[in-house]
C-alpha cells in the first residue's frame, strides 16, 4: 500500500486532485462553525453582489440568503450524496457482475440482459421517473440516483471476473475446496477491484452533476443547501445576477474535477503497467 | 573461415533500478557464414538481450554501452537508424518464438511475405508473387497457394512458424538470428522445423545465431555453442566439445541438470490401486444456433487408467492431446461427460458439488504456471494454511502446520509472511507443492508442474517432488510434455493423442520398446536424443 501512495503522489495532477477533494471536505467539515446559523433562513437584502458586504463576502441570493452559507453546507450536501450513491451503485454493480461473470451461462445471461435494459434507458430520465414516483426528498434522490448509476460498475466487474476465473489461483481454490461465495469475494474479488474502485471516481462526480440537474429543474429536495438548488434559484435571475448560478456552479467543478483527478491518478497508482512512462 | 557477425565486448546497460547494473557485459561472439551457433542458457541470462542489441532493439531505457557490432565491417553500434533499417530484414533476419504474435492477425500470409520485397525490392506485382509462392514453397508448407491465402489464425502453430522462416528468408540475408523459435512447439513439430531451419541454413550458406534454453536442442542442431550466464559468455566452443567436455562450472551444472532420457530402475509397485479411472470422456461442443454448424471437440475420449498405491503415472502428450482435460475431470475442475473415477470405493465422477468439496482432502493438485496459480493478494503461509482451514482445522494450528510444510519443502518457513511476488519461480512452485500437501491428500495431480521452470530449478523440484512421495507415501498422476522429465519421475507412462491412451506401460518398456508408430514418432522427435543418455541418472 505505502508503495501504492508514493506512486500516486508522483503524479501532480493527482496531488491537485486530492488538495481540491481536501478543500471541498474542509469546507463540509467547516460549516456548522463557520456558519453556524441556518443556511436556508434570510440573511440580508436579497441579490447583493459578492465583495460588497463584509457579512455576505460570496453575495446573496434573490431571497436574501447568504450564498457563501450555502456553498460550505452545500458541500455536505454534496459529498453525502456523492459517496452514499456511490455505495450503492458499487456495491449493486459489484454484486450482479461477479455473479454473473463467476457463474456464467444462464446465470449471466439473465443478469446482463437486465443490466442492458437498465442502460437502454438514459439514466436522467429513469431518475426522473423515480424521484417523481417517490417523492424528492433527500434520501430518496440519494437512493434513486444510486440505482440508476449500477449497470456500467457491474458489467466492469463481470469483465474482471470473466478473465479471473480460469486463472489457476482460482481453480487451485476450487481444489481445495472452497465455496463459490468465497471464491468470488475471498479470491476473485480483491483482485478485480481495483479498476471498479477507479471507476467510482467517475460514479461519484456523475452523482453529484445528477442531484445539480436534477436540483436545476426544482425536482431535489427544496429543503436542504445544496448547489444544485442555488443553481436552479439562480436560474430566474440568470442574466443580470448571474454570480447566483457561477458561484456553485464553480463549486460543482471544482468537486467533479477533484474527484475526477483523484480517480485518474489512484488508475496511473494501481495499474502497474503504467508504471514505467 | 572469417566471421560475417562478430561482438567485440559488447555492453548493454539497464536502466536503475533494475536487479543488475548490465543486461549484457563483455559479450564477445563470432558468427562464420555456413555455420549454426547456439547461444544457450537460463531465463535472465541475458541470451535474448543479445539478439535485441543486435538488430538494435531494445527496449525503452535499455541503451549499449560498450563495445562493438561488426556486420560486413560496418559498426551496427554506431549505424544510423535509416542504415539500420535497410540491414534489418535484407541483412540480418530474425525469427521469434511466438509466430502468433509476430505476425500481423489482419492480413494473409502471403501479402506478409510480400511486404518483405515490396519494401526492400522493386520487383513487380507478379514477380513478387511468385518469389512469394516459391519460398513458401521451400519452407515446406502443404499447399503453397492456400496457405498465402490464410490468415495466420488459419495455420497451424508450425506452420506460421514456416511462414515466419519463409519471412525472414525472402531477401537472402546473411545472418538469421533465431530467438527460441521453437519453444512454443510440440516437440514432433520441432523437431520438422529444427530440421528445416538445419537444411535452409546449409543450401543457402546463412550464418545463423540460434537462441535457446534446451541442451537437447543445441546438440541437435549447434556447430558451435556459447553458453551465458548473467549477461556473460561463460563459455563458448565447438558444440561436441562444449556438451561432451563442458570446462566451466555453470556449464557443467546446466548439463547435468538435462534429465536423461533414460529411466532409472524401476521401482517396485503396489498390486492395490488406488485410484481407478473407468471410460471417462469429455466432449466440448462450441459455436452453432439449434445444432446447425456446432464444433465438436472430443478432448477425452473413454480414458481408463490404472494409479497403483505408491506409484507414479505419468501422462504424456502434445498440445491438443486431452492430458490436461484428464487431469481436471479426475479433481472435478470439469465435470467428464461419462465414466466413472474411483478413489477407494468413493465414485468422484458422480458427487455433487458440495460432496466432492469434501473429498477434495484426498486428492489435490499442482498448476503449471507458478506466476498464475498463486492469489497474488495472499501472504504465502495464508495460501497454505487456507485448505486446512476450510477443512476445519483451526486457524493457529494450520498456520503452525503451514510454516513445518515450508521448511519441508525447502523454504525458509519466516517467509511465510511474504507475498507470493517477492518468490522466484520454483520457489513459488514449491508454496504451490506445500499448498497441495496441506490436506494430507493421498493422491496428487501434478499438471505440467516443472514446464514453465529453467533447468537447473526444473531438476530441484523434481528431487523434492521424489522425496514428497517417498515420505508420505503419495501416489502422484504426472502429467507432462517432456518424456525426459516423464522418464525421471514415472514408474508407469500413458501416451495420449487426440483424447485417447494409444501406448500404456511401465517406462522403461513404453520407452525402451515403443509399440506404438506415434509414440516411437514422439520419441524420435526428442532433440537431442543420445544426449545424456550415457550420464549417471542425476535425480531419483
């Protein structure tokens, strides 16, 4: 592992990566003391530009809230939804596509062609369809958007477990008489993951650009800070007051970008023939 | 007679890091026109380095650093890319081990061949065709205008390595450099090809520089030899006086480590068997909608064989032959189509899944590649203990047992704790050989268990596996391609083609006295077949 580390902090796009990712979770972390008062209640008067009060260094939105206030919580919001959509996608995707891969046959038959239903559809609109269905609260988008983001995992798993299987180390456990539930997730899985743990990097900053859009068309949870509603807000005033939709968009970016980085130097990291360039 | 090729001191650096300083240091070595010189040692030697730095490629951060490359008194070292071009291929040719991935999957054989003068020539379409057909011609491929049509998929592994000759032959270059190019063969089709590259090499008086790891092959076909060790020629001379009256130490270890094709006395074996495989056949169907266009390959056809208690069978075969297949069906890697295998009265064909994870204790297995068949994510001693483990035993006593195990197997039982990449090859076929010896089973089946090792390691691990079996009293199904590792370790041989026994017996007379033609071809096949026999048998 510590070799693992040094790999990745070899690559400076990596380390900017993870010092946005760092900044953003210090920002979550930083909230309730830096503002410690209820992000959502009025603050002042509404759309006052960034700079020009003291008190609101980011501004104002067009109801008189402080935008910075929303950004620091917003990035609560947002890493939360982040990471436990992530969970769920990962551990759905990862479940059906070692099933799949390790069984075969008729077994990954079904499996795939449920998973290819699943990405037929675009993903927005299934959300869409769910979130309308169940409601938009928090937990709700975060699930929904974590059932629509398994198909790509799983079938990355699947094509790790098609190659892994015949392998000898897993025909020698199979000799020694192992169960197939610890073949695949004592002997086949530690060796398949590390591209699908790259690949939630992409998992996680698509959660997140998800809950914005959604949140864009007022379809998120009105009732807590997140980047996505100030964006949407921002919306009616696009055009003169446009710092009300830049601010977190800019934050948005920033997060995906991170995550992004993070993601692309942890592949450059455990992919060891890319270790010589 | 004056050298056409000659290496003056020449040195090859390595980038940092590596595990030496120099791939190659001092080399020195001459190749007359007519003559076959063999450079022969073990993996790392430096031996293909050799060639590399010959033509001048050589991999990213590997740079020559020394000496000299005279070709028709012209310094390769210092040539200049495009003057390197036009000698490569129309000067010296070289022909590499896997013909699969050397030649182009989308293009015919044919207009691969053609390349060579339409790059190199200004012939016409037409007389590069003909030039074309002719070599393939002379390679000896069946049926020249079909096979110019093929892709390589199409071809067999020897014939794409004719077609690779028939390559590197096109422009009459004066040096042929040859870099295992028969490693990846059945020994029937090596020893058509070793022949082959013998007849070219004296009707076109080609220098040729022959790469390789096996003894057999260099008496078979070497004038001289030069024999490498850590990027150093350690000894180099006419080939009968090298392998008759090797001088250096490593020289000398290498030989003796060549098993003889002799077996050594027979050992006395018991009446009782135990373990009895009764018609068992696997069929594998592929491709086909409904029936229509399937392939049917039958890769075990109604197998019967005999494992006496104690004894050691071996099964012996070229690719293709069913003698891996065997050896999955009897631990139930594959379920065999029909017939039965019996251990002490227990039918292991017919058990479910979950029963013959139970029986698993009895009967365990050694894989061939030591790279593959350890999970690189577990430390050794986990690998051995996890057997006993499932089996029940509780989790300190099998950790316990699994370091006992290593020092048996001649490992340091502190490197329990290692993780399987920081082993050599036969070291990790030696955590391999502990893993199988965990369980206590009664009877191993060993697959290719010493192919993908060098010689020297190859011999080890055959004297460990002979000892194994004196002391717990193994009875061991050995499969393998090389009759000479079968005539060491065997009591009893089968000879399997095409999914079927054709010749069965104990070794000295399946050997001895071949009855069957294929089985005396596979014999005749074997390079070098005097060599070493008259040698005292060096393991038991």
């Amino acid at each position: 592992m510590p070799e693992v580390l040094r790999d990745y902090l070899r690559s400076p796009p990596a380390v900017i990566g993870l010092a946005l990712l760092l900044l953003v979770i210090a920002m979550a972390a930083s909230a309730g003391w830096l503002f410690p008062r209820d992000p959502l209640a009025l603050a002042g008067r509404p759309l006052v530009w960034p700079f020009q009060n003291p008190r609101f260094w980011l501004g104002t939105d067009n109801s008189g809230r402080d935008i910075a206030a929303q950004i620091f919580h917003g990035a609560r919001i947002s890493l939360l939804i982040g990471l436990v959509a992530t969970a769920i996608a990962i551990a759905i995707g990862v479940v059906i596509g070692a099933v799949a891969g390790y069984c075969g046959g008729a077994v990954d038959t079904i499996l795939m062609r449920v998973t290819e239903a699943f990405q037929t559809l675009p993903n927005f609109l299934l959300l869409l369809v769910l979130v309308v269905v169940f409601g938009s609260t928090i937990t709700t988008v975060t699930i929904a958007i974590g059932v629509v983001s398994w198909p790509a995992p799983a079938r990355l798993t699947r094509a790790e477990f098609l190659s892994l299987r015949n392998r000898e180390f897993v025909q020698a456990g199979r000799v020694l008489g192992l169960r197939d539930a610890r073949l695949i997730f004592g002997e086949i899985l530690p060796n398949a993951l590390p591209p699908v743990i790259v690949y939630a990097s992409v998992v996680m900053a698509v959660a997140i650009l998800l809950e914005s859009a959604l949140a864009f068309l007022r379809l998120s949870d009105p009732n807590v800070a997140s980047w996505g509603n100030l964006i949407g807000l921002g919306r009616d005033v696009l055009r003169v007051q446009w710092y009300v939709s830049a601010v977190p968009g800019i934050a948005i970016l920033v997060t995906v970008l991170a995550v992004s980085l993070v993601g692309q130097g942890l592949n450059d990291a455990l992919n060891p023939r890319l270790k010589r360039r | 007679m004056s050298a056409i090729l000659t290496l003056e001191s020449l040195g090859v650096r390595l980038p940092p890091g590596a595990d030496r300083s120099h791939a190659l240091q001092d080399v020195s070595l001459a190749v007359a026109a007519n003559e076959i010189l063999c450079v022969v040692g073990e993996s790392g030697s430096g031996k293909s380095m050799t060639a590399g730095a010959i033509m001048r490629l050589l991999p990213r951060g590997v740079a020559i650093d020394g000496g000299r490359v005279l070709f028709e008194d012209r310094d390769l070292v210092r040539a200049d890319e495009a003057e390197m071009r036009r000698i490569r291929g129309a000067g010296i040719a070289m022909i590499f081990q896997e013909p699969m991935t050397a030649l182009n999957p989308l293009r015919t054989i044919g207009d691969q061949i053609g390349e060579m003068f339409a790059i190199h020539t200004d012939l016409s379409k037409a007389a590069i065709r003909d030039r074309m057909l002719g070599l393939l011609e002379e390679v000896r491929i069946p049926d020249p205008r079909l096979a110019s049509r093929a892709y390589p998929h199409e071809l067999s592994g020897g014939q794409r390595q004719r077609a690779m000759i028939a390559m590197a032959l096109a422009l009459d270059p004066k040096v042929l450099i040859a870099d295992e190019p028969t490693t990846a063969l059945d020994v029937t089709t090596q020893a058509q090809i070793l022949a082959l590259i013998r007849d070219l090499q004296r009707r076109q008086g080609t220098a040729v520089l022959f790469i390789t790891h096996d003894f057999g092959v260099v008496a078979e076909i070497a004038d001289r030899v030069a024999v490498m060790q850590h990027g150093r020629v350690v000894e180099q001379g006419p080939a009968d006086a090298v392998l008759d009256r090797p001088q250096h130490d490593y020289t000398r270890q290498l030989i003796a480590a060549v098993p003889p094709l002799a077996a050594p006395p027979p050992r006395a074996l018991s009446d009782t068997s135990v373990l009895t495989i009764e018609h068992v056949s696997k069929t594998y169907r592929t491709g086909g909608f409904l029936g229509r266009g399937a392939r049917v390959t039958h890769a075990v056809k109604d197998v019967s064989l005999r494992l006496p208690k104690g004894g050691t069978l071996g099964v012996v075969g070229e690719s293709g032959s069913g003698k891996s297949t065997l050896a999955r069906c009897i631990v139930r890697l594959v379920d065999p189509d029909a017939g039965s295998v019996m251990l002490e009265g227990t039918d292991l064909a017919g058990l479910t899944r979950a029963e013959m994870r139970r029986q698993s204790r009895h009967i365990q297995m050694v894989f061939q590649d030591p790279f593959a068949s350890l999970n690189p994510r577990r430390r050794a001693g986990d690998l051995v203990a996890q057997g006993p483990i499932v089996h029940g035993t509780p989790p300190a006593r099998a950790r316990a047992r699994a370091r006992e195990l290593f020092a048996l197997v001649g490992l340091d039982p502190a490197s329990a704790d290692r993780f399987p990449h920081e082993f050599s090859g036969g070291q990790r076929q030696r955590i391999g050989l502990a893993r199988a010896l965990a369980l206590e089973p009664r009877i191993l089946v060993a697959d290719e268990p010493v192919s993908a090792l060098d010689v020297s390691v190859q011999a080890q691990v055959l004297k460990l596996l002979g000892e194994l079996r004196q002391r717990f009293g193994l009875s061991i199904i050995f499969i393998t391609h090389d009759l000479r590792v079968a005539a060491q370790i065997c009591d009893l041989v089968a000879v399997m083609k095409d999914g079927e026994v054709v010749e069965r017996g104990l070794v000295a007379d399946v050997f001895g006295a071949p009855q069957h033609p294929y089985t005396r071809a596979l014999l005749a096949s074997i390079p070098g077949r005097g060599f070493g026999v008259a040698r005292p048998v060096a393991t038991t």
